[in-house]
C-alpha cells in the first residue's frame, strides 16, 4: 500500500520518466555504452560520443537551436554560474540588470559579481509578476553589458515576454541570458527567432535525471563567454571534465520526450489547472498570484487571506511548497512574493502547487477535498500583524 502524499510539487522537481531510465541504463555496465566520450581511439569512446552528440541534438531541437550551441553543465545553477561569471571574467567594470524575483541561482551570482565591482540594477516586476519592456528600458545604461530575465518564474508560473525582451536588449548592444529552467517542455522557445545569447535549461526539471543541465550559447555570446571549469579544454574550451554519458543521454531522452508530447500535454495540464483554481478560488480570501492569464499551466501560488490551511496537516495528504525549493532551505518568506509586494505574514500563508505528467483528476479532487479539510481560522495577532 502506497502510503505517500500526493505528489503537487513538479516545480521543485520531477520523476524521471521510465523511457528516460531504460535510456539511461543502456550507458551503464560492461555490456553498455560506457566508454569515455574523448577516448577517441576506440569504438567504446566512439559510441560514447556518439550517444553524446545525439542527445545534444535531441536537447537543441526542443528550443529551436543548432546542437553546436548546446555547452553541457551539471544543471541549470552552473549554467547560470557560467553565462552571468563567463561574461563578466576578463571586464573592468559595467552594468548589470536582472530582477527581483529570479532565482537565488542568478541572483545571488550577480551578487556576487557586485561584491566584484560590477553595478547591479534589480528591476522590480509589475503587479502581474512580468517584467515589461518599458522598466527594461528605463533601466538600461551606456555600460550595461549583460541582462538577465527568466522565461517562466518558479514560484508563480509568470511568462515574461522574452522574444520583446530581448528585442529591447539586443537594440540596446548588450548581452542577454536567460534563465529557462522552468520553461523547457512546458511552452514553445524558439532560439533560432529569439534574440537571446545565453539560455539556462535542467534536466530534472523535464522528467530527466539530477545533476545534468545545459546553456545555449549563441553566436554573440560564445566569443565574450569564458570557461569557469578548467582541465582538458571539454565543451569547446568552455566546460572541462569527463562527460557523463549517461546523464547526458538522459536529459537527451527527457527533452525528445518533452517536444513529442508538449501539445497534448499542455492542454492536459491546462485543463486539470483550471479544475483546481475553479475551486480553490471559491474559497473566501484565496488570491492567485502573479498574471491570470501570462502563465504556463503547470504552477500556482495562492495565498489565503482568510482561513488558512494547517500546513503541517496538509503535508500529510500533499506534497507541496510554501515557497521555491531554495528558500524552503532557509525557512525565509518568499522573496517573489514580497517583491510582489505581499506582507511577510501573507507570503507565509501562501501555497505553492504545480501539475506534471502523472497527475491525474482525481489526484486534483482529493487535493481540493485536503485543502478546503485543513482550513482553520488565523489566530487574531496573525490578523493584525497581516
């Protein structure tokens, strides 16, 4: 008997598919494709490389770019590690714009480029949760070198228009990374039309393994970016070390997987969405966050004004988050709500719940009948410090 709670926190990650798996397994043991993808010499590294190249292909066609542009990395933090650090290495100074709500994987990098001597601007996002073309321009400075805005917020769902965005950067001269870790296999991206130069992507995050990712580098980046892992000059010179074929060939698989199903599975999700925002907004003082309507099917952040789920109770029948996966670590408020302007008290009283692949209907009624279950009364301080 399957005692776990149901699974409502495809955000923070998700189950590798099984057809990721048997791909995976075909890479392991003596009598798999096991060989050193740079041992060149024999038919074991030859395979090897092989099976690299393909899933390099596989990952550039969800996107819409050429596999030459696809640098692997251990995820979507050293992606953005490597485009935010990789441009700024080797300049004296400058300006650099990204926004409030990004996760802590850019922000605290580009923090970290300030405490450097780099100029930072952290651009505010409207009440909707989108950044708008129109703070991007006000923003920008004769020195702003490098943007850096998110496809899809993990914490709301929120779509910034990025191919408008990048239009503005690009007209600007400067370079733009994006962070697409929460987009890929959700909606369509078009590197070969966008305007983009850098864009992060995780496997764990499209129904493939841990500790693979990705960054496209396009053909205005790729002179500027500079390697950040040293040792035999991998990835073109931009990312050293042995590659791990059979991660690599899963994140391949997961991202095949992802563009064969993406339709279908868009308007599955979009429709079970529905079934549970219908509901939960009917309960008094239940507010979504972030825009209704820019959004991608999979995440919602619903904050309660007036009775508010026992989270602890809750946990029991759920599985969910109260915040992104990276503030849950520190057990602080949600830095996207407050930037939305939510009170600490209201960010804490917000749940965070997103679809996937395996979420059924009734897993949605049964998350409907737990939640409206686990509402109680706030106590009368927490009202008034609200």
């Amino acid at each position: 008997m399957n005692d776990l709670p149901l699974y409502f926190d495809y955000a923070a990650t998700t189950p590798v598919d099984e057809r990721v798996i048997q791909a995976m397994v075909s890479c392991l043991g003596a009598s798999g494709n096991f060989g050193n993808p740079a041992s060149s010499s024999h038919c074991y590294g030859q395979n090897a490389r092989t099976a690299v190249e393909n899933a390099r292909a596989q990952v550039a066609g969800l996107v819409g770019a050429q596999a030459g542009q696809i640098v692997w990395t251990s995820g979507a933090t050293e992606s953005n590690n490597l485009a935010l650090k990789g441009l700024a290495q080797g300049r004296q100074g400058g300006h650099i714009i990204t926004s409030q709500i990004e996760h802590k994987a850019v922000l605290d990098t580009v923090r970290q480029l300030e405490q450097n001597g780099f100029e930072l601007t952290l651009l505010a996002p409207d009440a909707q949760g989108l950044i708008t073309t129109e703070a991007l321009r006000a923003a920008l400075r004769e020195d702003t070198f490098l943007v850096s805005l998110m496809l899809v917020n993990n914490e709301l769902g929120t779509v910034n228009d990025i191919p408008a965005l990048a239009e503005v950067v690009r007209q600007h001269g400067a370079l733009l990374h994006v962070d697409a870790a929460q987009g890929a296999g959700k909606l369509s991206i078009d590197l070969a039309r966008w305007p983009v130069d850098l864009m992060s992507f995780s496997a764990h995050k499209v129904y493939g393994p841990k500790g693979i990712g990705a960054l496209y580098v396009g053909e205005h980046a790729r002179p500027l970016l500079q390697a950040q892992i040293h040792g035999g000059g991998h990835e073109g010179g931009l990312r050293s070390g042995t590659l791990a074929t059979h991660q690599i060939v899963g994140m391949g698989e997961a991202f095949a997987v992802a563009q064969a199903l993406l339709e279908d599975e868009t308007r599955r999700i979009a429709h079970l969405q529905q079934r549970l925002l219908d509901q939960l907004l009917s309960v008094p003082g239940v507010k979504l966050n972030g825009s209704a309507g820019q959004r991608i099917a999979h995440t919602l952040s619903l904050t309660f004004g007036g009775d508010v789920p026992d989270f602890s109770t809750l946990a029991q029948t759920l599985a969910f988050s109260s915040t992104s996966a990276c503030n849950s670590a520190s057990n602080a408020a949600s830095h996207v709500l407050l930037a939305l302007g939510l009170e600490p008290q209201a960010a804490r009283q917000t749940l965070r719940l997103s679809l996937g692949r395996y979420t059924r209907a009734e897993d949605i009624d049964q998350a409907i009948r737990a939640i409206k279950a686990s509402l109680q009364s706030q106590p009368f301080w927490a009202v008034a410090q609200g």
